[in-house]
C-alpha cells in the first residue's frame, strides 16, 4: 500500500484513513493532501453528503465519530490542506476547522485557501492562483519526506 494520502474526490474517506488510530505501522499514512475535502459531519454545511454517508437519523455520536476534526490526535500524521473560498459545494470552514484541530494537537500542517474557484478543480490548470496547489504540495511532500527520512 502506498503510505502517502493524496487529494481525492474521496477526501472524507482518506481523511479517515489517514487519522485512523488503530492502523498498524506498515498501514499508517505517513502524510495526508485533502484539498476542498468534507472534515466534519457536526456542521450543517453539505447536508447532502452527509446524509449520504451517514443517513438521515446519524446520532450526533456517530457525526462525532466521523469527523475528521474530532479524531486528530498528536500521533496523526501531518496534513496539507487546500481549499478556495468561493466553493459552493463544501464551505472552506471544513478546512479551516481541521486546521484549528491540528494545530491543537501541534501536528504539522499547511493550509493554503484561494481567492477564487469551484469545488472540483482538482489540478486546476488554468485556475489562477489555485493553480499554485500542485507546487505547494510537491514542495511541503518534499519536506515532509526528508523530516522523515531524517527521524528513521
């Protein structure tokens, strides 16, 4: 298994995976991307997907127990975060409220929330500044990879 969390459509799931606590040494996730990914099931924002994932009577203990947010612990692995402001789809308080978390925990991270595009962009080639992402990420991957090399 590749032990580095890259950016998906399935942010929410890899976020999952990448804070589980009960994941075996050859199965933990060394570093997590999430970019405009859902973190919290508690916030009303993107009912939808929540909804999806969880069903309609989700007892606010299982919202909990799937909230990114609520599962960060100084064991988790260091994230990169990125989002735009004017997502319609997942509100940047997703990130933010991770970030709030891990910087609680003092887990490395970075977070980078653009101006301007849509939900989706994935490489965003074109997007203006969100465009920027990819080399963030490739650099703080790199970084991230020699703070590891350097502990082992």
């Amino acid at each position: 298994m590749d032990r580095r969390d890259r950016v998906s459509a399935g942010g929410h799931l890899a976020g999952l995976a990448a804070l589980a606590g009960d994941a075996s040494a050859d199965e933990a996730v060394d570093f997590a991307v999430r970019g405009y990914a859902i973190t919290s099931m508690e916030t009303e924002t993107y009912r939808p997907s929540r909804l999806i994932l969880l069903g309609e009577d989700a007892t606010p203990e299982l919202r909990r127990a799937t909230s990114l947010d609520a599962l960060v612990t100084c064991a988790s692995p260091p994230f990169f975060l990125w989002h735009t402001a004017e997502d319609e789809y997942v509100p940047p308080e997703h990130t933010y409220r991770l970030a709030a978390s891990l910087a609680a925990h003092d887990v490395p991270h970075a977070v980078h929330v653009f101006a301007h595009g849509p939900h989706g962009l994935g490489l965003a080639n074109g997007a203006g500044d969100a465009a920027a992402w990819t080399a963030l990420a490739a650099s703080w991957v790199r970084e991230q990879s020699s703070n590891r090399a350097g502990t082992r």
